[in-house]
C-alpha cells in the first residue's frame, strides 16, 4: 500500500514490512549518472576500460552509466554478498566469472552503495591480486558516517547519511529494486 499526492508521485512506499519516505528523485539521479559518466569519459576514452559490476545492487546504475558511454568498454558482473536484511552480516563472499582476466586492465569497479566498505576492503586486494593497470570505484551512493575502511570512491554519486535506503537497485530482502526513485527508511 502507497501514499499518492494527486501528480501520482510516491511519497510513503511500504517494501515488505519497513515504511520508506522519498529521498532523492529518479530525474535527479539521471544527472548525477551523467556527471558520473562525463569524468569517466574524460579519463578513461582511451583506456578501454573494464566494468566490474557488483551485482545484484548496482546493475540499473551501471546499465544507465554504460549507456552514456561512447567509447570501447567491457563489462562484466561479479557478486559480493555481505548484508542480510538492513544490516551487514560483517561477511563477505566474492565470486567472479572464472578465467577473467584482470591483468594490465584499467578496472572500474561500479556498486550501488557503499557504507562499512567491507565490500571494498575484501574485494580490492583480490583485484590487486591480478596485477590490474589501474583500479577505481565508482558508487551511486556513498555512506562516509559508516566507513570502517580507508579508501577513495573515485566517481562518488550522492553523499548521503547513515540510513537505510532501496530503489534505483537497492533492495530490502529482495524487494524494492524496480523503483525509480530512491527511498529512505522512515521511521513513522
């Protein structure tokens, strides 16, 4: 059950139990991916770049940014696995398609949020492991409040605070990937 003004905009969405306000517009976000996809442009024309996706979260940011793209790129997804429900189980399982190989590529790595950085901090020394040319994060959303972790996100999206959202990707066990929007827990 939802919440409507009379424009049809969804304000109060409810995704499996939890109540989730309207935090960032699906238009708002287009631009950010744009600007996003503008500096990567601007480094990376000639360097034929690797897209690792992390999946299952940033698949609808990397499919918009990609699609901005004009220049030669490979993508691939990988799957790194460290939340259950609204927290981080503080364990994370990686699996890459087997046979990949990373050596003397220029790696981006594209994720939809990044908040502990235990993802990152797991699955950057496995990448390094392969003797990579370069390595760069980019993330639609960027948590700083939550970071256990001392890393750069290269092509940051929107810096937002230390609370739990879905939409654009993201999900609530499952659920809640297919909006548009982005949406934050409410607590009402």
């Amino acid at each position: 059950m939802s919440k409507t003004d009379k424009t049809f905009n969804v304000d109060l969405i409810k995704v499996g139990d939890l109540s989730f306000s309207k935090f960032i517009d699906a238009a708002d976000i287009e631009i950010k991916v744009q600007e996003i996809a503008d500096s990567i442009r601007e480094d990376y024309h000639e360097k034929h770049p690797m897209f690792l996706v992390v999946m299952n979260g940033a698949f609808i940011f990397a499919a918009d940014m990609i699609r901005k793209l004009d220049f030669p790129c490979e993508l691939n997804f990988v799957r790194i696995k460290s939340y259950h429900g609204t927290e981080t189980t503080g364990k994370v399982d990686i699996y890459m398609p087997p046979n990949l190989n990373l050596q003397n590529r220029h790696l981006i790595i594209v994720e939809d949020i990044i908040d502990t950085g235990n993802t990152m901090a797991a699955f950057i020394p496995e990448l390094k492991l392969h003797k990579p040319a370069s390595l760069a994060i980019t993330s639609i959303l960027v948590k700083p409040e939550a970071h256990l972790h001392d890393f750069i996100t290269d092509y940051p999206g929107f810096i937002i605070p230390n609370k739990f959202v879905v939409g654009y990707g993201l999900d609530y066990d499952g659920m809640g990937r297919n909006l548009k929007d982005l949406y934050q827990l409410s607590m009402t």
